[in-house]
C-alpha cells in the first residue's frame, strides 16, 4: 500500500499531462497534511471544501509553477492562501493577531515574583512520558483540545513545526510572519499546552 | 544573571539550540541548579515531543475512497 513517492521530477510533467494515476499518487500522498494545515488556520468544519478547492486551483495552476519549491510546499503554499482568505469572510472568524507579537510573556507573570523566581513553580507529573500521556485516553483528550483551544496562529506554528516537522523559513512564508514572530507564537502554543495538560494531570 | 522567569521566556531558543554560546552557558548553568525550571523544560520537552507522536498517530492516511472522489472532482474542473 505505501509505494514510495515519486519525486517532483517524476510526477510533475505526468501531473501536466493530466495522468490519473498521478492524480492520484498525490493526492494520496498529500491530502492528510493540507487538510491538517487548513484545519490548524480555519478550523474542521470547512477544511475539507477549502483542501478541495486548493487542489482544483492547483492543477489549474501547476503550467505555471516555477518549481522555486517542491511541490509539497507549493500546494501547501495555496491550501494556507486558501484558508485565511476563507478565514476573513467567515464572519465568526477570530482576529490574526489576538496577541501582540511583542509581548514577552510565556507563562502567566504572576507566577513569578518581582526577583522572577518561582512562586507557582511546576508541579511534578505523574504520567510523564509522550507514550504514557498518549496512552492515557483523558490526557490524549486533553491535549487535543489544548491544541485545538489555541488561537489561529499559534495553532498553525503549532502545526507546522512540531506536527509536520516543516522548517521556520517554510512556514513564515506560509503564514507571512517574520522568523522573530514565529518562534514566539510557537513558544506561546508550546507554553499553553503544556499548562493545559500541567492541569489535567491535577484531575 | 538569568532568573527562572527568563528561563520559561528563553525555553524555546535554548530546546530548538537557537542560543548563542554565552546564552547558552548561562542556562545551563541555571538549570543545574534551579530543579523548577529544569522540570519545566523537561516538561516542555515532553509536549513537544507528544505533540509530534500525536501528529503520527492522526489518521493520515486517507481512504482510496476519498482519494478517488478528489481525482473525479479534479477531472471534472480539467475538461473546461
């Protein structure tokens, strides 16, 4: 079932000449990631229709794609376009910058004292490893609502980095933010789920 | 002297190694002697790894089903 995919060089020209079979090597092999990366930008209930017209406008598209990326990253490049333009018409849609790029604050100042010692310092975990807290059906709901909670663009820096392994210069091209930008919102998604799941563990 | 409130700040730069030499040092030697921050970054690096294990454990593999609908759709906007 898990052939391995051919490279762009391969596929593109077969794509070009609207081959079925390459059709359908892609989107297989591609469908799972640009559904993820549109539902960390505009949410699961119309990510799927957003995918879907990314792929439509793709191929339409791919006579003129100037291979400056792998294919991989372009159509990544256009389910994301896709997606916040879908997120500005939404009328529920919630602000890009809900917090100021700025701010320095990872976790809640009070916190710490005026000497940034620790006055809340982090409690031990009982179930502490990757495997037992994905193993724990409660934490693993835990965290996927953690990740779910976390504002639009965090939850995509989120998605990209650590989910999808994509590089920074890869996904401040994606999202339109600096390098800077990124590693904080990043931080911030990192700092907030694990408070979430430093409280699940209480439970 | 860094305190644990720019430890948690830092965090991310020292784990994905973007520190400088100095900066570095500096951590690591707060974390040798601040056990707080040293289980906040083990904490830390926890959910990020949970956060990339979850990512393989999410289903994404796609039916041949759904595939096959894509590839019509496909077609069908291609003969225009």
């Amino acid at each position: 079932m898990s052939q391995s995919l051919p490279n762009d060089d391969e596929l593109i020209p077969r794509l070009l000449r609207q081959e079925e079979e390459a059709y359908t090597i892609v989107v297989k092999a591609y469908q799972g990631t640009l559904l993820q990366v549109a539902k960390a930008i505009i949410g699961s209930s119309v990510a799927e229709e957003v995918v879907q017209e990314a792929w439509i406008s793709a191929f339409k598209a791919l006579p003129k794609f100037e291979r400056r990326s792998s294919l991989k990253t372009w159509l990544i490049r256009i389910v994301s376009n896709n997606a916040k333009t879908r997120l500005r018409h939404e009328s529920r849609s919630r602000p890009f910058s809900e917090l100021s790029p700025n701010s320095n604050e990872m976790i809640d100042p009070s916190y710490f004292d005026k000497k940034g010692s620790w006055t809340q310092p982090p409690l031990s975990w009982d179930i502490n490893s990757p495997e037992e807290i994905l193993s724990s059906q409660q934490l693993k709901a835990c965290l996927d609502a953690a990740i779910e909670a976390l504002a639009t663009l965090p939850k995509s820096v989120l998605t990209l980095r650590d989910m999808q392994g994509q590089n920074m210069d890869m996904i401040c091209k994606v999202l339109d933010i600096s390098e800077s930008n990124a590693r904080v919102l990043l931080h911030r998604a990192r700092s907030q789920v694990r408070e979430s799941i430093a409280r699940c563990q209480r439970k | 002297m860094l305190n644990c409130k720019n430890i948690t700040q830092k965090a991310n730069d020292y784990i994905d190694r973007d520190l400088s030499l100095m900066a570095r040092l500096k951590f690591t030697i707060h974390l040798l002697i601040c056990t707080h921050c040293r289980k906040y970054i083990s904490q830390m690096r926890t959910i990020i790894k949970t956060v990339n294990m979850r990512h393989s454990e999410t289903d994404l593999e796609i039916s041949d089903a759904e595939v096959n609908k894509i590839v019509e759709l496909i077609k069908t906007k291609q003969t225009k």
